[in-house]
C-alpha cells in the first residue's frame, strides 16, 4: 500500500460538493421526478415505514400492499434503503419522497469523496479530484437516478466506494459494515460488485486476510440474504420472467452511457510504457467484461437462465465502471504532463457535463399529495413476483372489512386490526370458518383465547382462514418471526457483537 504523499487539503473535498451539484440539483425541485421506479420505492418506504412502526421488527411482510392483502417483499428485495429512509424520515420529519431524495444525494455525494480520499493514497490531488468528479458526471449514475429511480442501486454505491476506500488505505475495519451495508442495499450488485471486489483483493498481499473481514460482514447481514435465499422457493420469483433481457442492451444509440472518459482512459492506460501493475490490470479487466456483458455482444450468455433470473438487465453491469473507472482516469491523468494533461482535462469535462446535462433536461416533475404515497396499494413489483406460489389469483381490489365471515353463525362484534396484528372478538351460535384477510406467509399465526389453531390458506387468494367452535371467543393473529428467520437474526446480532470488539480492541491497541 502506498503511504500517504501529504496531507489531504479540504478545499478539494468541498470542489467534490460544489461539483456534486449538478448531478444532484433535481433533487431539490418541488415534488418528486417521472422514472421507472422511484415513485414506486417512495410508496414501498411508506408501507415498510407504517409495517415497522406498528412492531414488526425485522419488516418483512408489508400488510398494506397488494390491496392490503399484504405482500412479502421486504424478506427478498433490498431493505436497506427501508430502515434508512425510515430512519431519516423519523429523524428529520422529512416527507418520504424527501426521505428518498436525502438517500440519493448522500449516497452520490459519500461516494464521491470516500473515491476522492481513496485515489489520493496512490495519484496526486489534481487526478484524484478528476476521478471523483468522474464518478459524479458517470452517465449511467445520471440514468440510474433519474430515468431508472433505482434507489437500491445508488445507495449501494455507497458501500461500494467505501469498500475501494478500505482496501486503498488500509481501512480494514470498514470492511464488515461496507459488505453488510451493500448486502441490504442492493441485491444484484451486492453480487456483481461483491465478486469484482474479491477479484481486486487477490492483487493485494495476502488476500485471504481479507476473509474474515468479510465473513463477518456477511454474518451483520444474515437477517436478510438467509431468509431471502432460504424462502426463495416459496415465491413465484423462479417461475415468473421479470424482463427479456435483449430489450435491455445499450445500443449504439444508447452508447454514450458506457463512459466515454472511461473507454478513453482504458485505452489510454494500455498505451502506457511503464509497467502496470496487478491493480491497475485487473480493473482493466473488470471493466471490460461489464462494458461486453452490457452490450448485445454478449447476447448468448444471456440465454443461460441464472443470468437472466439474477441479474435480469444487462445494463446493470454498467455500475461496475461506474465504480472502478475513477481509478483508470486518475491513472490516465497520471500518465501524462504538460499540454497533454492539459488537453485530456478539458476533453474529460465537457464528456462528463455534456451527457449529464442532457440527460437532466429530459427530467419531468409531479407534485402529488403525501397521500398518494401513503395510501397506494400496489405490490412495487414489475410482476408480482414475490407473491407467495399458493397464491393463484391476484386480487383487483381490497377487502371491505379486514376479516369475514365464510361460514357458520358467527357475530364480529369488536375487531381491531393495525397492519399485522388483529384483535377480534366473536360470538359463534354454529360453529363456522373466519376468513383473515391477509395473504398467509410463514410467520403469521392466529390464536383463538390464546391456543395456536390451524391455518388454511388453500384458496385462490390465499388467504387464511380459521375454523372456530361455538361459543364467544378471542381471536388474535400477528405476523412474527420463523425459528429459521431467528436464527439468521441471531447470527446478525451475534456478528455485530463481534465487529464491536474488534473495533474496540482495534481502538485500545491505536
């Protein structure tokens, strides 16, 4: 690892926000931008948020949507930007879509400057400003913000930088967090980025140190990737196609987005006489497999059904250049002197601010009331996916009460229901069948005057019901956690106690 050339001044840190701003400025408009999902994700923080300050704790099944049947997307899709959006929306006060918008600018503007001081340990303050500063004008970062309105997505970058930061100073206690907190962040590029990582810590001196850095980051984790991967078969996800991938390519039209600055640099690096070394070679490398996994070059691989189901677009390996290419335009920086460099720098920005605005005067805006968010029912989902596989009929609209009666002489005097808890007294003269009406998903139990009874949930909807005898009863059900969905808690909390006394021997022995 190189030793730090100086020390690092502050005002490239505030040239790094000052330049964050235009990428970020949309985010301070009035009202909430037109893209594919974020309206959605502002919705689904708004169920998690009711979900979670009702008791449920870790979030998994959001009782309000589906049209209030409930949906367990929270156990398999990217909770991270959830908790912290509730967080902040609990904190601050913030309205959700703001909470979302917050999300979005600290991730963009954390990572900038966890790329900045990373950069600085090995290239000089000139370079390691212009690769930060290409992080921020990377076209695809301004389609992923604004066309595409993955919130996961650009918070896992996040972690990522982080993580590039660790491994470029010597951070290693930064490690844990930064494989935990990109877990939850974004599933698919936790995958793609994890194992580009892991490939980059192999340039390194004994890089199995690493291990068990990482190791117990993914233990911090567990309460999500297990149950997501364990109760995988008892959703549609297998048997549901989410997108085809050859609509997803980045055409020649579309080419802009692979980074210019960065394909200029990478071949600019190759041209270099001077020896590279491993690092250097294997972000080379990286990025030129994300730029053919992306581009309708590598339209055979994607026949294979894994990529398909896993990673599902192939533009999503455009995050990976994202990432590494500050690191290869530095390098390029570095390479030259004089009228050269010169001449590169002013080429470099106009490639970066040229796409960027563009892309921004493309951007449309609605002003909708809070409700909008905080009632709408949808699943969030392109396809349902994440529907239980008992469930064979998806329902149009929502119940008119929250529990009905199916059968029998049976009188619901009193009910209260508050997302996924319900009170219900009941009068029975014959014996009868109480549908609940929420979708059944292991976890949920109901009692009757306080002994567990059967569910059955082998209807169309399914959804549960309860069979109950005669007399005046009190039936409670609640959505908790499984013995399994326990352990995997256990281990996170077990793991986060183990990362405490490391940093707390860590801090004992500086």
């Amino acid at each position: 690892m190189m030793k730090k050339r100086a020390v690092f001044p502050w005002i490239w840190v505030l040239g790094v926000v000052v330049a964050s701003f235009l990428i970020l400025w949309p985010l301070f408009h009035g009202g909430f931008y037109v893209s594919d999902d974020g309206e959605w994700m502002v919705i689904r923080l708004s169920a998690f948020y009711q979900s979670l300050v009702s008791g449920q704790f870790p979030v998994r099944f959001l009782g309000r949507l589906n049209n209030s049947y409930g949906y367990p997307v929270a156990n398999f899709l990217y909770p991270g930007f959830l908790y912290f959006g509730s967080f902040v929306h609990l904190l601050t006060g913030f309205s959700f879509p703001d909470s979302v918008k917050f999300i979005l600018g600290l991730s963009v503007a954390g990572s900038a400057i966890f790329i900045l001081f990373a950069l600085r340990r090995r290239f000089s303050q000139l370079a390691s400003f212009m690769g930060s500063v290409s992080f921020l004008y990377a076209p695809y970062l301004a389609y992923d913000l604004y066309h595409r309105g993955s919130v996961g997505e650009v918070l896992a970058l996040l972690p990522a930088s982080a993580l590039m930061f660790a491994v470029s100073t010597g951070a290693y206690w930064l490690i844990p967090p930064g494989v935990a907190l990109l877990i939850v962040a974004h599933n698919t590029t936790a995958l793609l980025f994890g194992a580009s990582f892991v490939a980059i810590l192999f340039s390194q001196p004994r890089p199995f140190r690493y291990a068990a850095h990482m190791l117990l980051g993914a233990g911090v984790a567990a309460f999500f990737w297990a149950p997501a991967l364990f109760e995988s078969s008892l959703v549609r996800f297998d048997s549901v196609t989410v997108s085809d991938p050859a609509q997803y390519f980045v055409s020649l039209q579309q080419a802009i987005l692979l980074g210019i600055p960065t394909i200029l640099s990478v071949a600019l690096v190759l041209s270099l006489r001077n020896k590279r070394r491993a690092f250097d070679s294997i972000l080379i490398v990286l990025i030129g497999i994300s730029y053919v996994m992306a581009t309708p070059i590598s339209a055979f691989l994607w026949k294979l059904p894994i990529l398909v189901k896993i990673v599902q677009f192939p533009y999503r390996f455009l995050t990976i250049p994202v990432i590494l290419g500050p690191w290869v335009i530095a390098r390029a920086m570095e390479g030259f002197t004089s009228w050269k460099r010169n001449l590169l720098l002013v080429a470099f920005v106009v490639l970066w601010i040229v796409p960027v605005v563009l892309q921004e005067q493309s951007i449309a805006f609605v002003n909708r009331p809070l409700g909008y968010y905080t009632t709408n029912e949808g699943t969030t989902t392109v396809a349902n996916e994440y529907m239980p596989r008992w469930v064979s009929e998806i329902p149009k609209q929502r119940s008119l009460a929250m529990v009905d009666v199916v059968s029998g002489d049976v009188n619901l005097p009193t009910r209260t229901f508050q997302q996924e808890t319900l009170n219900a007294a009941v009068e029975v003269k014959e014996a009868g069948i109480v549908q609940i009406n929420k979708i059944y998903y292991p976890g949920w139990g109901v009692t009757i005057d306080g002994i567990r009874v059967p569910i059955d949930y082998q209807n169309s909807f399914g959804l549960m019901r309860i069979s109950v005898p005669p007399g005046i009863h009190e039936i409670h059900a609640s959505f908790r956690e499984t013995p399994e969905r326990f352990i995997a808690d256990v281990v996170s909390v077990v793991s986060a106690i183990c990362y405490l006394v490391f940093i707390r021997r860590l801090t004992k022995s500086a």
